[in-house]
C-alpha cells in the first residue's frame, strides 16, 4: 500500500531565483534594511553590548525598535503596554541575531557582539 505524497514531497520544487544586489526588491525587505541597521550601529558604535545570557541589551533593543519599522509592529505600539522590551520580545531581533552569528557576520566576544574582521570592511 503506497502512502499519499505530502506537499514537502511533491517532486517538482519551486526555482530559486537569486537578485541582484541593487534589485529594487530588495529595497522593501524588512529583515534586510533590520539587518543592514544592525551592522551600521555596531560599525559606528564598535560593538553592542550583551546581557549575562548573551541577548542584546535593552538600549540596543529599544533603538532597534524605533528605528527598524517593522510591519505591525511599530515603536507606539511595542511601548505601550512595556516601557521596556527584551531581544525575545522584538522577534526581528532575535532572528538576525541568530543569523550573525550562524553566518559568522560576528560574535560574541566579552559581553558584546563585535563584527567579524570580514564585516569591518
């Protein structure tokens, strides 16, 4: 007796297509301009600090928030009901820092998340 086929096992896959790095696409992604935020405040600032846990601090968490304007999930809104907010409770955070470190766009280094060499560029 064969078993039906689920949709992760349907033959056919949908094609990768990758963009170029000045698609206009790109543009309106908002993991991306949260990413590119993220790397240009720990240039300017040399790194962001972290909590005992290895988190993101809260200065650095209430800056993301007000400047990453993430869809449905704007600063009034994050604020409201919490005057102060975790990495855990800001989810774009808590991905893009996985990310970093995953892709090893930086680490962590003595309480702080420091750009790899790579990124300092």
């Amino acid at each position: 007796m064969a078993l039906p086929r689920g949709l992760w096992q349907h033959p056919v896959m949908i094609e990768f297509r990758p963009l170029a790095d000045d698609h206009p696409d790109l543009a309106q992604s908002p993991l991306l301009r949260g990413a590119l935020l993220t790397l240009q405040y720990a240039q300017q600032n040399g790194s962001i600090g972290l909590t005992k846990t290895k988190a993101f601090k809260r200065v650095f968490v209430r800056w993301a928030v007000e400047h990453f304007d993430w869809p449905g999930k704007s600063a009034e809104e994050m604020f409201r009901d919490n005057k102060v907010i975790n990495e855990y409770e800001f989810p774009p955070l808590e991905v893009l820092h996985f990310l970093r470190i995953s892709l090893r766009l930086g680490r962590h280094f003595k309480g702080e998340f420091r750009l790899t060499k790579e990124m300092k560029k």
